[in-house]
C-alpha cells in the first residue's frame, strides 16, 4: 500500500473499531472481545489487505502512551499496599507459566530445543495491561481486586519480556548464565525503576514551570516515548521505566498542573487511549491472515499447529489458576502475622483473578519479532495468536458472568480508614470558607465580601448535611440535580436562539456556552453520571 492507501486504510480500522461495539452491544462480548473477533473476520474477507505488523513499532508506538496512561492513573497508595500479591503474579506467575509452558511444549514437540520451548513460554506467560483494562473496565469487581489485577499487568510485562530475550539469546547462541542471567534481571528491573523515577521528577519539575495546557499534554506524550525509547537505549527496562514514571507524574499531578492543563490533558488522554486500545485489538485480529499465509492457510495450520495451540492454551489457562490458590493462601497459612493483618479472601475472588489473565499486543508483538530462521518460529506464532484470541474472546467474554455468579460484595477494609466523598468535600468546603473569613475582614473587622462569606456558609452546611443523611438524602439529590440540569438546559435553549435571532455575537455565545457546559460538567459529576 502507498502512503495515501495506508492512511485510508486506517480509518476504515477507525471506523470499524467505532462501529462494533455497537453492532455487539446486545452480545455478551466486552468491547476488545467484539474488536478482536471484527478483526478476525476483517482477516477473512479476500478484499482486505494483508496486514504486516511491525513488532518494533507496535512495542513503540503503543505500549509506552498505554502503560503511561495506566499508571498515571494508578492510585498509588493502593498500588503499594498490593505489592506483595502484585509481584507474586508479575514475577512469580510469570516465571512459572514460562517453565510449564515450555515442559509441555517440549513433551509435543520433542525435536523442538528447550530454549525454544522456554520462548514461547515467555512469549505467552504476561498478561496484558491493555487487555486488562479493557476488559475490566465497568466490571463490579472490588477496588482491592480490579488494582491487583492492573498493577500485575503494569509490571508483568517487563518480567515476561526478560525471559523471552534470554531465552532467544539461549536459543540462538546454545549458552545459558545463571549468574548472567540474574544480573540481567536486577539490572533491567532496578534500572528501569530508577530512571523512570528520575525521568518522573524532572517532567513534574517542568510541569511546575510550564502550565500552558497544550505544552503539558504534548510534553506527557513525549514523555512516554522518550522515556521508553531512552531506557531501552541505556539497556534497562522499558516497561518499567514508563510505569514508574507514569506513577510519579500521577502521584505529583494535583500539585504541578493547573486546573485547565489537568482537565484538557485528561481530555485528550482519554480520547488517545480509545483510539490506541480500539486500532490494538482491530490490529491482532487482523494479524491472524498473516499468519496462516506462513502456515499455507487454515487447514494446514490447524494440522500443524493446531495440537500445540490447543495444548499451549490450556496450559496458559491452567497455570495461572495453580499458581493463584497456592499464592493466595499459602503465605497466610504459614504466617499467622499475614493472616492476621489481611485474612484470605474467599475462594471466589481468586477464581476471578485466576480466570483474569487475557494476552494481547504485548504477546503478539514478540512472537513476531523471532528472526525468520528461529526454529519452530510458525507454530510459536501461531500458539500465540492461539492463545491471544481465546483468553480475549473466552476469559474476556466470561469474566463478567463469573463476577456476577460468584462474587458477592466484600466489605472494604482499605476503603473504611479512609473518608467517604461526602465527607472530604465537606472538610473541602469549610477549610474554603475559614480562609475567606480570615482573609475578608476589613480595618474595623468587618467583612468585605459577606454575600461570598455567606454563600460558603450555606455551602458548609449542605455539605455537612450530606456527610450526616447521606443515604436518607439520596432521592432528594437527584430530584435536586434533575432540576438543576433541567434549568441548565432551558438556559442554553434561550441562549442558542439569542444566536439564531442575530441578538447576540459568537463570542458571547461561546463564553457563556463554555460556562454552561462548566456547570453541566459539575452537575452531572455531583450527581454520580460521569
């Protein structure tokens, strides 16, 4: 394809990944399920081009402004206090799934050479963070759960992708280090994490000095690249290094951004995210014709792959549920201290996160980089689009069933020593109005502003009755905030016709239009709709 006929081509893929969700809204698919299964069928149609991934530029251009996105909005406090079973799964899992993987590929294929094996195993063994949230997006899980579940994806990739280049270069070369081997994974892992924090730092210290809105949107995205791109320069972690960094900014935000350059940055985050996340999954489905033109078609890849896939997949699957109920109970059992501070969930939530272990671009992305001569490379990359299209379509698609079914809602503990919303914005409200008071008094201690001052005592109070009867009072706040929207848009009615009637100019409609879509934005926020 030309230039012209690739970005034509792209926004058809737009397009589509705009369209399906709605086609299969009535399905029970998630949306990366129903963008996956498009692309597949994309794949087979004999009009659609060929799709030539770059696995370079998918890593790239994808992973770092997605792993950026995903830890600057990563609550940090609760990412810390899951770093124990966080890293059980990112390391342990991993590691784990790599081993097993490669033993039963190994008993399939014997002629296969272990370090081979060990590769796909590496390949397969991360789950992804872009499948993850996608899937988990809107699912009524725990906060507890659905941050173990994202944290494990942040970091898993960086483990995974250690193994995978060790074992190529075992592959390749016929030597393996122990030793050298550790010293890698301490290397990339510490010094991921370190230049990621300094990178953090100092984009929070330009963030401090520059606040126009577009600089700090532009240098976030730069930021993501730049960091990941440099890190794999200097031979550490990637992936790290932009999560890390990705945590820092998040974590320092409230502090270095103005209010607009917080909100607009948000904005187009937010639209990059579904743009990327949409083309990613379009994209693997897409992959799958590429791949049976290596295979020479269908029939011939499901005779030769076909056996290994299956096994590969059911592997996968297995795997992670061994390793999830020893991990979750055994540390508990053999530490009173542990099962004290934090009593073992029930069986159910470690189904869920067992069963939660979709791949994706991360998987894709390495089988298609082998080198063309790596022994066994076609039917690695088949067991890899394998094992991608069954936990996205399958896990993905049943995850939400298994919640409902097995799920009941836990009390949160974390959640308890913390303040509800309603209380946080009353301490908000009165701390606004002790410093009016303190700063509006005149010469004869008078207050300069007593209808502002007044505003904010009416503020406390509400904010104060809400925190008391918050439960008492749920019906009357959504007959209050439907009336107040009702108003809202009765205003911006008799605004848009002073417009047509030529009564007013364009500039005056988009100030005051800007300031109705600011209180509509606020009410509907209020009101628990966005």
């Amino acid at each position: 394809m030309n230039p012209l006929e690739t970005f034509e081509f792209i926004l058809g893929l737009l397009a589509v990944a705009l369209a399906l969700p709605m086609v299969t809204s009535r399905l029970p698919l998630p949306p990366a399920a129903a963008l996956v299964l498009g692309g597949m069928l994309l794949a087979a149609v004999p009009a659609t081009p060929t799709v030539e991934i770059d696995p370079d530029l998918v890593m790239v251009l994808f992973l770092p402004p997605l792993l950026l996105a995903s830890a600057y909005f990563t609550v940090w406090r609760d990412f810390r206090a899951e770093l124990r079973p966080i890293f059980l799964l990112a390391v342990g899992a991993v590691v784990f799934t790599t081993m097993l993987v490669g033993w039963v590929t190994k008993l399939i294929i014997p002629s296969l050479p272990w370090a081979a094996c060990f590769v796909l195993g590496a390949i397969v063994s991360p789950p992804d963070a872009v499948a993850a949230k996608a899937v988990l997006h809107g699912l009524p899980l725990p906060r507890r759960v659905v941050t173990i579940l994202e944290g494990e994806s942040l970091v898993n990739d960086a483990s995974g992708l250690l193994l995978y280049r060790l074992a190529v270069a075992a592959t390749l070369t016929g030597a393996f280090s122990v030793r050298a081997a550790a010293f890698s994974f301490l290397w990339l892992g510490a010094g991921g994490v370190i230049f990621g924090f300094v990178v953090g730092r100092l984009v929070v210290w330009i963030f401090e000095r520059r606040k126009a809105p577009h600089e700090v949107t532009l240098i976030s995205f730069l930021t993501s690249w730049v960091t990941y791109i440099a890190a794999d320069f200097l031979g550490v972690s990637g992936v790290l290094a932009v999560v890390t960094c990705g945590l820092v900014m998040g974590w320092r935000q409230h502090e270095a951004l103005t209010a607009r350059g917080r909100t607009e940055s948000r904005a187009v985050w937010r639209f990059t995210v579904a743009v990327f996340e949409s083309l990613v999954f379009v994209l693997i489905g897409l992959s799958l014709r590429g791949v049976l033109i290596r295979l020479g078609g269908l029939e011939a890849g499901l005779v030769k792959a076909g056996p290994v896939a299956l096994a590969v997949v059911l592997t996968v699957v297995v795997a992670r549920l061994i390793w999830v109920f020893p991990g979750t109970y055994l540390p508990r059992w053999l530490s009173p201290s542990l099962r004290l501070k934090d009593p073992a969930p029930p069986p159910s939530i470690a189904l869920v996160i067992g069963w939660a272990g979709m791949r994706g671009v991360v998987s894709l992305a390495a089988a298609l980089a082998l080198p063309l001569n790596f022994p066994g490379r076609d039917v690695l990359l088949f067991s890899t689009f394998g094992v991608i299209a069954a936990t996205v379509l399958v896990q993905g698609s049943t995850l939400g069933f298994l919640i409902r079914v097995f799920v009941r809602p836990q009390p949160q503990v974390a959640e308890s020593k913390t303040l509800t919303e309603s209380a946080a914005r009353a301490q908000v409200t009165a701390a606004s109005l002790q410093m009016l008071e303190s700063m509006s008094l005149n010469d004869v201690g008078q207050p300069r502003h007593p209808q502002l001052i007044e505003e904010y005592r009416r503020r406390v109070h509400i904010t104060n009755r809400v925190r008391d009867h918050e439960e008492v009072l749920v019906e009357r706040r959504r007959e209050h905030f439907a009336a107040a929207l009702a108003a809202l848009a009765a205003g911006r009615k008799a605004l848009i016709q002073l417009h047509h009637a030529g009564e007013i100019h364009d500039s005056v409609l988009h100030s005051v239009e800007s300031e109705l879509d600011l209180e509509e934005l606020r009410l509907r926020q209020l009101a628990g709709e966005e």
